[in-house]
C-alpha cells in the first residue's frame, strides 16, 4: 500500500465516523417520533376568555403574494375586536402601495390595522418583528410570512393551550401549496418534511428543545421579552430566540396535525438561496448559544440534543470532504487494510448509520405527515437524498462563512403566487430574480468526477459502488442544471449589489 493511500485512509476514516455519527442520531430522531407519535399534546383546559392577539405579517418585496397573505388573513375566525394586525412592510417596490391598499381593506372590513413602513431595513425580519413589538397591543403575536396561507380556525385550535401559564409557544407544521407542482417542489416536500414532521414531533413531545419555524405559530408576547426579545446577530432568528426562551425555563407545543401550507421556491436558484441562509443561520446560533446551554442547569440529555441539533449542518462540511476523498484506490487501499472484514466492520455499519437511517428518516415523515397516501410520496426519497447531496457545496459554503463570521444580508427567497401550473409559467409571472448560485463551477466538476466513477465502475464491474456513484452524479447534475441562469424578466432586486438586499 503506497503511503498516499494511507493518507487518504486516514482522512476518510474520521469522515465516515462523522457521517456516521449524524446518521446514528438520525436513527434516536425516527425511534422518539415514532415512540410518541400516538401522544399529541392536548389543551389540558380552556381559556375561559379569548385573549388579544396582534397578527404580525412581515413582508418585504412581496409582490405576488401579499394580497393572497392578506385575504387569508381577512378569513380568520377571531373576534375581530380582539385582533390587531401589523403589516410590517419593509419593502422597496411596488408591493408598499399593495401593503397601503390591503391595509385599507382590512380596516373597512372592521379589523384593527397597524401598516408599519421602515426606510432602514436594520436587523432586517428580526428588526420588522422587534419594531413591531413596540405598538404590539395583543397578549399573543400570531407572525406569518408572507407565502402562507393561514386556516381560518387555526387561532382557536392553538389559542387555549396558553392555559398553561408556562407555555410560550405553539407553532403548526408547514404545508405545501405547490408540493406536486414540479420534480423539484416534489422532491423538495420530503426534503423539509424531514424537519418540519419527524425532528419536530420527536424533539417536542419527548421533551426536548424545539425551534420556532418563524412563520405559522404565536407566541406569548411577555416570553419574547423574557428571552431578551428579538435579536439580529443571526440569519435565523427564529431559532435563536427559541432556545433562549427555553433555557428561560419557558416550554413549546408543536400542533402535527395543524397545517399552515405555504409555496416552496419554483427554481433550484431560490432554493439554494434559502438553504444557504438557513445554513448559514443554525452554525451562527450554534457558535452563540453552544457555550450558555453548557453553562446552563438542564439536564444532560437535553444538552445534547441540542448540541447535535445545532451542528447537524457541519455535516454537510463532512459530506463534501467525503466528495473529495471517494477515489477508485481507495477501495483496493480498504482492502488491503482490512481484508474480509471490511463488509462487515465498515461498509455494513456505514451504510445502516447513513443511507438506511436517511431514508428512513424520510420514509417517516411521509407516513406521518400523508398517513392515508404516504406510499405515492416515497418514490421521490431517492430525489431527496440526491438533492441533500447536490446542496453539499452551497451548505459548505454557508457553514465556512458562519465560522469565519463573514456578514451576509438577510436574502428573501422569491415566491411568485404560484400553487398550480405548467412548471415553467413562473417565469412569465416572476418580477424577482433569486440570488444566482456560486459554486457551480465545483458542482459541476463533481456531477463530471461522479459521472466517470460510474463508467469506471461498469468496466471495472464494482456492482456495489454504482447505486451510490449514480445517487451523487444524480445529486450534483440536478443540481447544476438546476442552477443554470433563467432568463426572467424584469429586474434584479435580491442582489448583492441591490441596496435594497
């Protein structure tokens, strides 16, 4: 064995570890949700009177979906009495006179409305929300962005679990408007079901710290200013100040069955724009609160969850450099090392820690959230393998600039209003471009690198490498393809480049 080899066996060996390691807590994800999934958590009373509730609908360049955000929220089954709603615009296009416009709709329908226009975009969402709080009548903040669509009754559904003096939060699960729209929001619906069904259900109703999702759930206004408010220092501020109420001793409820749908992004551009800041978000909370929850009191089982919880996106670093070191020597190099032992101390291990617990990770989430349909979802799992793959150099990225504390802007994710249609009518409906992808050049070398690993396996007839060479050639194509420039017209406006960004 040549000692390049080894040096590649050496650097391999902690990466599968790693992998490996997220993949096992992958497993304690599925076991818990599965363990509670017959226990959701019920109002232990009612309020005896409705509180106020100021509705909180924070919008920025929301041009094809602000009137459809406001009609939903006009159908709410609430005392109108006792609601207030904040349209916290901070917009630089045409959607502030549809913000004026719908605000003076609202009000001739008898609702209470507050239209807050800034001209400095400080702190960005979590400076809308923060600035909000300061005229915010209500007791409770319902905060919706501005793709959902809210269930008329979902107010009262949730309302009465703030019986309980110690309840701070009660968020519902995210839906997909546009989910069988095209392969990608297919795929894309079991990538984020993984999050918003499995890890949710599984944190919260075993006791341990869940986030906010920052759009579809209220909140008990004096525990926002218990947790110190809202702050701006991340790009996720909605994870952050979850875990800070927490570790205030102030506890959640996630409503399962509760849906709040909303659009998905349409280009694979807008979806890596999101990812990336959602990435890049969870390693800033994960470098500010790591230190306090390891200071803290609460028990160790908690403190753990949410450690993994917080660096479950390094694991994206290690996929990349799993990327790098998958070479054809490497196996003649394994088996020189470990002979007839390698199927069974390594690649069966490896493969039960990562493949087999990812997909039936996904494979829950669909049972969970479709319990009636869940079988004509599950052929897109493979989809959302490749795709988690595809996004390892996006996530990578994100994940360096959150350790090297480089400042980014808070990047919207363009929705275009679109729940049903031929897959390419949203470029004759978008105003917005999405951020333009980097790193294309490094995806599509890999999706090249993959794609001969694959002729080098056929000839060399390694049968039991393909199905995964095709699964990362698949990932990182979809992926470039995905990413070329779309010819859209009308102007950029979520640009580095735009003030306005």
């Amino acid at each position: 064995m040549d000692w390049l080899t080894i040096v590649w066996i050496c650097c391999y060996i902690p990466v599968v570890i790693g992998l490996s390691a997220f993949g096992f807590h992958r497993w304690v994800m599925v076991f818990l949700f599965w363990k509670n999934w017959k226990n959701p958590p019920r109002a232990k009373e009612k309020l005896e009177k409705l509180p106020r509730i100021t509705v909180q609908l924070p919008i920025f360049n929301e041009l094809h979906v602000v009137r459809r955000l406001v009609d939903g929220v006009a159908k709410l089954d609430y005392p109108r009495e006792l609601l207030q709603i904040q349209i916290l615009d901070d917009s630089t296009d045409e959607t502030t006179a549809i913000s004026a416009e719908e605000a003076e709709n609202l009000k001739a329908m008898g609702f209470e409305v507050e239209l807050i226009h800034r001209l400095d975009r400080t702190g960005f969402k979590a400076g809308a929300l923060e600035h909000g709080m300061k005229t915010a009548s209500g007791e409770f903040i319902f905060i919706l962005d501005a793709d959902f669509v809210p269930p008329p009754g979902m107010l009262h559904e949730m309302i009465h679990y703030f019986a309980d003096e110690k309840i701070a939060l009660v968020q519902s699960r995210w839906g997909h408007l546009n989910r069988d729209y095209s392969l990608l929001t297919k795929i894309q619906a079991i990538f984020l079901d993984g999050h918003l069904v499995v890890e949710q259900v599984a944190r919260s109703r075993a006791g341990r710290f869940f986030n906010f999702n920052g759009t579809g759930g209220i909140w008990r206004k004096q525990a926002i200013i218990d947790a110190g408010g809202w702050e701006h220092d991340t790009l996720t501020e909605d994870l952050d100040l979850s875990y800070r109420a927490q570790m205030k001793g102030w506890k959640f409820i996630f409503l399962n069955d509760l849906v709040t749908p909303a659009e998905l992004p349409v280009d694979m551009n807008g979806f890596k724009s999101q990812q990336h800041r959602w990435t890049k978000g969870s390693i800033q909370c994960c470098r500010k609160l790591m230190g306090p929850i390891w200071r803290s009191d609460l028990p160790l089982v908690i403190k753990l969850e949410a450690s993994v919880h917080l660096c479950s996106n390094f694991a994206y670093l290690l996929l990349l450099f799993l990327c790098i070191l998958l070479w054809p020597g490497l196996d003649r190099g394994l088996n020189e090392l470990m002979g007839g032992t390698r199927f069974y101390f390594l690649d069966l291990p490896v493969l039960f820690l990562t493949s087999i617990s990812v997909g039936s990770f996904y494979l829950s989430s669909q049972m969970g959230a479709h319990p009636k349909n869940w079988v004509s979802k599950i052929i897109y799992i493979p989809g959302a393998l490749a795709l988690g793959i595809g996004m390892a150099i996006n996530n990578t990225r994100a994940v360096v600039e959150a350790l090297l504390k480089k400042e980014s802007p808070f990047i919207r994710t363009p929705k275009y209003g679109i729940e049903a249609g031929k897959p390419k009518e949203w470029k004759k409906k978008a105003k917005y471009k999405s951020l333009k992808s980097f790193g294309l050049t490094l995806e599509f070398l890999l999706a090249s690198y993959f794609t001969g690993l694959l002729i080098y396996g056929i000839v060399k007839s390694q049968w039991m490498n393909l199905p995964f060479w095709a699964l990362f050639a698949f990932g990182f194509w979809y992926v470039v393809l995905g990413s070329l420039p779309q010819l859209i017209p009308g102007r950029t406006v979520d640009s580095p480049d735009n003030p306005a960004a």
